[in-house]
C-alpha cells in the first residue's frame, strides 16, 4: 500500500465511524494522526481568546499563575486537554483528567457561561483553523466527532446548559465573542504574559522581532480586546502565506504511522516525565492530592 492510499484509508476509517457514538475514536485519529500540530495552534489562539474576556482575564490575572509558572500553566493546560484526547474522556485516564480539572476549577469562582464560553472555543477554533490552514478541509464527520467530544466532556465537567446541536453552539461562541469581547487591563497583562511565553521558546535576538508575525494571527476582535495596535500587513501576510505553504507541503508528505499528542512529547516543565500530581498550580499541589488520583502515565511524558 502507497503512503496515499495509507492516508485515504485511514480517511476512510474516520468517515465509517459514528460522530455521536464514537467520537473519542474519530478525536484520537484527528489529533494524534492527521492535524497534531495545527490543533495544538488553534487551540493556544482558542485559549488566548478567553482571555480577551474581562471575567475570565481578571480571574487569571489575580491568581498570579501567568507570571509566576507561566510555561507550567501552559504545559498543564495542554497534558490536561490532550490526555482526553489521547485516551478518550471516558478511558481511566481520561475521568482522572477530568476529575483534576474539577478540582483545579473548584478553587475558583468561574461562572457557568464563562466555562461554556471555553468549551465552545475548544470546538470551533480548530474549525476556524482548519477552514484557513488545513492540509485538507475537516469532513462534517470530523466536525461533529468534536462538538461531540467536547459535548461530552463538559457533561463530565457538570457544565450546565451546553447547547444540544453543533449550530447553535456556534451562535453561542459567536454571540458570546460579540457581547463580552472588551478591553481590560488584565486582558492585557494576562496576554503579553502569553505571547511573552511564545516568543521565549525562539532565541533572545529574535523576539522582538517575531512579536509582529504573532498578532498577525490575531483578528481585529482580540487586538482591541488586549489594547495592541495591528501588526504591520507585511507581517499579516507573511505569516498567512507561510501557514498556507505549510498546508500545501503537508499534503504531499507521508502519513503519521505513530501517534503525535501533546502529552507524549518532550515538555519544558517535566524534563524527566510527569505524573496526574504533578498538574496544577504549586501552591495547591498538596491538596489537590490528598484525593486519590490515577497517575496519568507509566512511563516518562506519557509513553508506554
């Protein structure tokens, strides 16, 4: 078999599966398979939307996380997110998952609106990034497989009052950007933290630099949210063209054999592996703990 034909069939094999019934399988090829990276990206722009929500960014901003374990915050959120897409949320792994997200959120006062608010950006920013940057275009399978997911998820999560169909919870996400998107100090604070952490991961030379090229993925909506000027169109351009030649490369390359997730890879904050304990905000580790938590992975960064 021809690496396309390895490719078609494992299509395929997505497009054979039920979006409703078995959207923890389609998720698991989608992300670990065939859009790891462009996931990854979405969901890092899908995550600086929420903060350019005053509730969301005053909370995060009083917490001190952002400037104090700033990579750690980061790393945690995404082993979190892709534990449950590499296990599925109703393996072991993933209730234990969901479980340290209860608890973690436990701490706080987030209101009910808010955590459908970022439910919804889990769904439809990898959507939008697909629409713009994908090496093929997410099949309406795939799009449900990941209301679904997320659906399912937030149940878990007790989320009330999740929208029941795929378009109306993308009203939801649009109406919600419409009404709350608006400038505040914290947004800002929390923000430059975000894509101070970006940036640090590139050589010190080069930062200031690449600053411009990252809020040219920003939309006009987000920049005024966070009070920055518009990059330059240059650098709009420059990265939009990149994404694009990046997409078209893509198609002609070999499938995935093996899977890529988040949670299997090299982490800035656990060098030597990680287990469940390990995530969360230091100064809660020793609570968080008490309860009787599975450990996420056997071997370092998840391996098996």
């Amino acid at each position: 078999m021809s690496w396309l034909d390895f490719r078609d069939e494992r299509l395929r094999q997505i497009q054979q599966l039920d979006p409703v019934t078995e959207h923890c399988q389609i998720c698991h090829l989608l992300i670990g398979y065939e859009f790891p990276w462009d996931v990854t990206r979405a969901l890092e722009l899908a995550l600086l939307k929420t903060y350019c929500v005053p509730s969301i960014s005053r909370l995060l901003d009083r917490t001190g996380e952002f400037y104090q374990h700033t990579q750690k915050r980061y790393d945690d959120t995404g082993l979190l997110v892709a534990l449950l897409f590499k296990w599925g949320h109703d393996s072991e792994q993933g209730q234990a998952s969901i479980r340290r997200m209860n608890a973690i959120h436990g701490h706080f006062p987030i209101s009910n609106e808010d955590f459908l608010y970022v439910l919804s950006s889990f769904i439809y920013e990898p959507i939008r990034w697909n629409e713009r940057f994908g090496w093929r275009l997410f099949s309406e399978t795939e799009k449900l497989a990941i209301f679904y997911f997320w659906q399912a998820v937030g149940q878990k999560m007790d989320i009330q009052n999740i929208p029941a169909t795929y378009e109306e919870f993308a009203q939801f996400n649009h109406n919600y950007e419409q009404e709350y998107f608006a400038y505040s100090d914290s947004n800002r604070r929390v923000g430059e933290a975000t894509v101070n952490l970006f940036l640090s991961w590139f050589p010190p030379p080069t930062r200031a630099l690449l600053k411009p090229y990252v809020l040219g993925l920003f939309d006009e909506s987000m920049l005024r949210a966070f009070g920055w000027s518009s990059p330059p169109q240059v650098s709009r351009n420059f990265v939009e063209n990149g994404l694009k030649w990046r997409s078209w490369i893509s198609q002609w390359l070999p499938p995935r054999r093996y899977p890529d997730f988040f949670a299997d890879s090299q982490l800035r904050s656990y060098p030597h592996g990680y287990q469940l304990e390990d995530i969360g905000p230091p100064r809660m580790l020793s609570e968080l703990n008490q309860a009787n938590e599975l450990p996420t992975n056997r071997k370092p960064n998840g391996q098996d």
